[in-house]
C-alpha cells in the first residue's frame, strides 16, 4: 500500500515537471514590462529575459538606472521613466508601450516596484507612513494593472504581481505586510476576472533575500527615524532598551535569513512569463517554503506565541 501511494506522488510529480517544462513560442515578438528595473529583482529580470529573447520594456524610477540597463542589454530593451505613484507617470509609460507593441499586444506586466519603509510598531507610525507605502506597493500595482490591461487583454497574456511571504502572514507592524495582504487579494480577483479572456494572473511570494528592501542600515535607520520623532509618552512605553533589542534583531535576522541568490526568485518570474502552464503561486526561497509558508496555516494562537517570545518586549508590557 505505502509504495502504491509513493508511486503514485512519484507519476503526479514527474506529470507536473513534465507540463512546466513547455514553453511559449517566438519570444522575439512578445513584449514584457517591468516595474521596478533600477535594482534587485527587476534589474536581473529585466537582463534575463533581454538574453532570453524578449523585447523587455524595462519602467526604471531614475535616469541613471535607466542609463545604466540601456547601456548594457540589447537593441530590444527598452526603457521607460516610471514613477508608479503618480497616475500621469504611469498613463504616459502605457501610451508609449501602446506604440511600442502595436496589434501584437502586451504579453506580460511584472509589477515588481516596491518599498520597505516606514516600517514600525504601528503606534510609531502615521497615516501618511501607511499611505506613503501603499502608494507604491499597492495603488502602484492596481494602476499599472489598469493601464495596460487591454494591451494585456488583446495578447491574451501574463499579469505577474511581486507580493512576498508577507502577504501571507504578518509578524510585525506598518504598512509593509498591509500592502502585500492588498497585493494578494487584487492577484486573486483579478485572476478570476481574467480567466474568461484567456488572460493568466500569477503571484510571486518571495521570502527575505538581498536586495536595496532588506538593507540593514536603511531599515535601522528608518526605525531610529521613528524613535526620534516619538512623542514622550510612546517612548516611555517602549523604553530604550526596545529600540537597542529590535535594531540588533534587525541586524542578526537580516543576515542569517537573507538568500543572495537573487535568480531563485528571477527564475520563478520568468516561469510565470515563459510557461505554457505556470503555476497560480511561487514560493521562492527556504525559509519562504519550509518557515513562513507552513507558519501562515498554523492557528493563531501558535504563531502569536511565536512572535511574541521572539521579539523585545517593551518596558511596560504586561506579558
Ligand atoms: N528582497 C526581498 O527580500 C523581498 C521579499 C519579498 C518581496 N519583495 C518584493 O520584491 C519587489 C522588488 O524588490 P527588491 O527586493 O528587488 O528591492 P529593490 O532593489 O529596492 O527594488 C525595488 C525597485 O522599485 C523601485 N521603486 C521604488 N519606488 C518606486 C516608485 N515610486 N515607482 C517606480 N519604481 C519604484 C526602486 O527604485 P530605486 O532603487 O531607485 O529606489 C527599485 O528599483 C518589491 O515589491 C518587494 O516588496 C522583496
């Protein structure tokens, strides 16, 4: 009975690898723009399918990212100034890519921009802190979407949205993990609402790895920021000794959990992109599949015992 079972997962994998293996034809005539192609994810991305063969629209938030793609990829990458938070920006690079692509259409979007702080307690923080974030990592999503959805739409292509591990279970506090539980559930019905014209949605939930989001100094210097500004009564709350716990657990955590192989994720985007049959979630990353991933389905209880004794207490805590 036990190797009947073990059989039958050994065919179901083999079927499975078999199917993703296919891939879609003629690169050379499918378009695919990236958000976010000055660093991390996007850069490689951007890279990897220009060698691969397809004609990369690369949205880059500054000159000089935009200078330093063009200068070493191919006649077929092109790039656009993209700032995701400004609705203008954003119908400006999708009437460009309108021309770029003409009657073949759009084949896939990559919204991979994103940002990391502010990010706190949520009683460190504001509502523009959380607006701030949302801007880019939510609304950001939600109007690239939009504005070329029917380019997408006459492809019958490929919408592919970055969320992470954090849109899936959320053990600290400020809009990060806000965004990305919004960047799921606009992934999930959208996926539902594009499936009638042929057009795939897929997402990307990557775990911590070594890029500009997880720089050290900049999330201790954006949490000693918030300190600095803390009304009297919020720091006596949390004591000093908080702020010099979670700025080493910054420190400690980022550099035990933080894969620098930036092609586990690459290659999961360029599944998505490239597959006949991709999958509907990508997990790249150990702790992603072996640590957040199972953490995510376990009661609450579980996981906010977890937290809780793995995190600093504040001096005026009652637990
Ligand atoms: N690294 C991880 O561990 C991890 C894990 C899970 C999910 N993610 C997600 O992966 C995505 C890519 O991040 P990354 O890790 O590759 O970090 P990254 O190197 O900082 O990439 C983010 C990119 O977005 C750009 N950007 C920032 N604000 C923008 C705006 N308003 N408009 C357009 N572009 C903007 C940044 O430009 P500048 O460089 O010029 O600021 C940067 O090129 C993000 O959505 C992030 O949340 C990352």
């Amino acid at each position: 009975m036990f190797l009947y079972i073990l059989a039958l997962v050994a065919i179901w994998f083999i079927y499975r690898w078999l199917r993703e293996t296919k891939r879609v034809p003629n690169k050379g005539d499918k378009y695919v723009y990236i958000t976010g192609c000055d660093s991390g994810f996007g850069n490689r991305l951007a890279w990897h399918l220009d060698e691969l063969g397809f004609r990369v629209i690369a949205g880059c938030y500054t000159k000089e990212g935009e200078s330093a793609l063009r200068k070493l990829s191919s006649e077929r990458l092109s790039t656009v100034s993209l700032d995701v938070t400004k609705s203008e920006s954003v119908s400006k690079a999708a009437a460009s890519i309108k021309t770029l692509v003409g009657e073949k259409g759009l084949w896939a979007v990559v919204n991979n921009a994103g940002v990391s702080v502010p990010s706190g307690p949520n009683d460190w923080l504001t509502i523009e802190d959380f607006k701030s974030m949302l801007a880019v990592n939510l609304n950001g999503v939600i109007d690239v979407t939009l504005s070329v959805l029917p380019l997408i739409k006459k492809a019958r292509g490929r919408v592919v949205n970055v969320a992470s591990v954090f849109g899936r279970i959320s053990p600290f506090g400020g809009p990060y993990c806000v965004s990305k539980y919004g960047v799921e559930a606009f992934n999930d019905c959208l996926r539902l609402n594009m499936a009638p014209f042929g057009v795939k949605v897929l997402c990307i939930e990557p775990g911590f790895f070594k890029t500009s989001v997880t720089d050290t100094a900049l999330v201790q210097n954006n949490l000693k920021k918030l300190w600095d500004r803390l009304p009297q009564d919020v720091r006596d709350d949390y004591g000093r000794v908080y702020l010099e716990k979670t700025l080493e657990g910054v420190d400690q955590r980022f550099n035990q959990l933080t894969d620098s192989d930036l092609m586990k994720v690459v290659g999961c985007m360029e599944h998505a992109i490239t597959a006949v049959h991709p999958r509907y979630r990508y997990s790249p990353g150990w702790d992603a599949k072996f640590f957040w991933l199972p953490m995510s389905y376990l009661p609450t209880f579980i996981t906010d015992a977890f937290f809780l004794s793995n995190t600093p207490k504040p001096i005026k805590s009652v637990l």
